[in-house]
C-alpha cells in the first residue's frame, strides 16, 4: 500500500500577508490647455451698402450786433450767443453790461479801444471754442471771422488772438456808433456781417435750429 506524503503541499508556501495583485499602469497626464477664444467678428460696411447721407449745406450771411445791457449775469463785462432772428436770420448777438465799472467808465469817456478789446475778447472766445473743428458749422464761423479780419490763418486764441482782432479793422464802425457818452442808445447795432458762410441749412449751433413754431432751444452757442 502506497504511503502518503505527510505534508502534501509542502511545496506551496502560506504566508501571513495578503498577496498583492500589480496595480494598473499609471498613465501619463496630458498637458491641460486652454480653450481657444475666438474674438467677436464685426460686421464691415458692405461696399454696396449706400453711406448715411450728409447734411445739406447753403450759404448765409451772418450778422454782428451789438446791444448794452443793464447788467448781465456773474457781472460779465461782455458776453456773445448766436440767436435766430424773427426771420429765421443767423445773428451772432453781443451784449456790453453798461452796469460793469469798466465798461460804463470806457462809455461814458468815450473810451472806444478799451470797448473794442472787451469785444474781441468775447468773439476770441466764441470762435475759440471751435478751434481744430473745421468741418463743424462754428469752424466755418472761425474762418470767415479771421479772414474778414484779414489777420494771417495761424492757430491763434484766446488773448494772442484778440489783440489781432482789435488791431484789425473789423470793428472799424465801432468808433462810430452812439452807445457812448451820456445818454447811450439802447437799440441794437450792426457791427459786420459775414457774408455767404456756407453753413448747414440744419445747424450744428443748438440756438440756430428751430424745434417748432413756438419753442427755440438756449445755449451758450
């Protein structure tokens, strides 16, 4: 009788450990990107598309009055505003307050340069406001201004550009007009006109449009 082998799996090893399985490959991370942004297209103008129409244009003749006032506000000595007469006529309308100490002193004595520099101080700063805007209604005014001056087309303002104003003759009928003395008259007068400045018939200058039959707008301009 064949004896049995007493130790019949003493060839497997028993350990005391749990046996270990091989871990699944470890994969390389890919480098993380970033999401590729497309920039908004924007819509050109098709050449077929017709451009947007400009405003008509016509040419005017612009008035120059001068007026005395009782007083104006913040006791300016002098002040100027484009107004649109009854006629629908374009008036670059000057105020002298005769209540302003300097003012009624150059009045009263006479005194036409001192007046004359006031005023060109005010139109300085009028056409001043428009400087580098030649395309706009006020650059057009510039223009004709200084050339009816007859001063050299340079960047002029302010100060720089009114002495050359008063030195000019463009207020040559000041001398002349009976707002001093006195008894000064109170009307409005024709200092110069600016004739046929090509303007738009739809002005840029806000007091120069006409809403309706009743109601004008106000600016400073």
């Amino acid at each position: 009788m064949p004896m049995r082998d007493p130790t019949p799996n003493s060839s497997k090893v028993r350990s005391a450990f749990t046996p270990m399985k091989p871990s699944a490959p470890v994969q390389s991370s890919k480098p993380v990107t970033s999401p590729v942004v497309t920039p908004p297209t924007t819509v050109s103008r098709s050449a077929s598309q017709p451009a947007e129409p400009e405003e008509p244009v016509a040419p005017f003749d612009i008035v120059v009055t001068l007026r005395l006032a009782g007083e104006l506000p913040n006791a300016e000595p002098v002040r100027v505003r484009s107004v649109l007469g009854k006629g629908g006529e374009r008036i670059i309308q000057l105020w002298l307050n005769a209540g302003h100490l300097v003012v009624s002193r150059s009045l009263t004595r006479a005194d036409t340069l001192i007046i004359k520099f006031l005023l060109c101080l005010a139109l300085a700063e009028y056409i001043g406001f428009w400087r580098g805007r030649a395309r706009h209604d006020g650059g057009a005014l510039r223009e004709a201004i200084i050339q009816q001056a007859a001063i050299e087309p340079e960047n002029f303002w302010g100060i720089s550009l009114a002495s050359r104003l008063c030195a000019s003759n463009l207020l040559r009928t000041l001398d002349t007009l009976p707002i001093f003395g006195p008894s000064p008259s109170q009307d409005s007068h024709t200092l110069f006109t600016l004739p046929a400045v090509r303007l738009r018939e739809r002005s840029e200058l806000p007091n120069w449009r006409v809403r309706n039959a009743q109601k004008k707008e106000s600016t400073n301009v």
